[in-house]
C-alpha cells in the first residue's frame, strides 16, 4: 500500500466516522426532544388528575357536611323534607292552586280589607 492509498483510505474513515458521529448526535437530539416532550404531557396530565381530585374532595366535604347536619339538625332535617319530599307539619295549613296561577304578594295586599287587623281597643 502506497502513502497516498492509505491517506484516501484514512480521510474516507474519518469522513464516515464523522458521518456516523453526526448521525447519533441528530438521533440523540431527536430523542431528547421527545423525551422532553413526553415529560410535557405527563406533567400537564398530572396537573389535571390532581385538579379533578382536589374537586372530589371538595365535594366529599361538602357531603360529609351535609350527611353531620341532617343528622344532628333537625332544622336541616325538616327543610330538606319540605323541599324535596313537598312534606308539611300537621297543623300546617296548605293552599292547593290551580296550576299555572300564581299568586304575588301584591295580589293578597290588594284583596285585604284595610280596616282588618286594625282594631285595638275592642
């Protein structure tokens, strides 16, 4: 082998060294940017499970809240029953209309007789 073979034949290594070289280095930029990108996208993720667990815990608290009061007041007991149930005391006095009326209070203020409730001294 003369000198100038073995100069072509080093400068053709060094060229597909550096080729390769060059090569790894893209491939490794590239998986560093998806890497990157990965961790992105698991963070964002993250953020909204703990979002949507915050706001579950919430509305357990919320809930434990309202299972100590309608067990320990009888208040909150006897409202939710008339809301939800349309349920009365026994001395209540119930006003059925028809449906589709309603009544204002300036509807009852104009039917009363002014001079009504008025008496003092008899």
């Amino acid at each position: 082998m003369t000198k100038n073979s073995r100069s072509t034949t080093n400068r053709s290594f060094q060229a597909l060294l550096g080729a390769v070289a060059a090569c790894v280095l893209v491939l490794l930029a590239i998986g560093g940017f998806k890497g990157y990108r990965d961790i992105k996208r698991a963070r964002v993720r993250e953020e909204a499970i703990e979002s949507k667990i915050d706001e579950a815990e919430l509305e357990v608290k919320r809930l434990e809240n309202r299972i100590r009061a309608l067990r320990d007041d009888p208040t909150s007991l006897e409202r939710m029953a008339r809301d939800q149930f349309n349920m009365v005391h026994p001395n209540d006095v119930i006003i059925m209309l028809p449906s589709g009326t309603e009544v204002t209070s300036e509807d009852v203020l104009s039917k009363e007789d002014p001079s009504e409730g008025m008496n003092l001294g008899s």
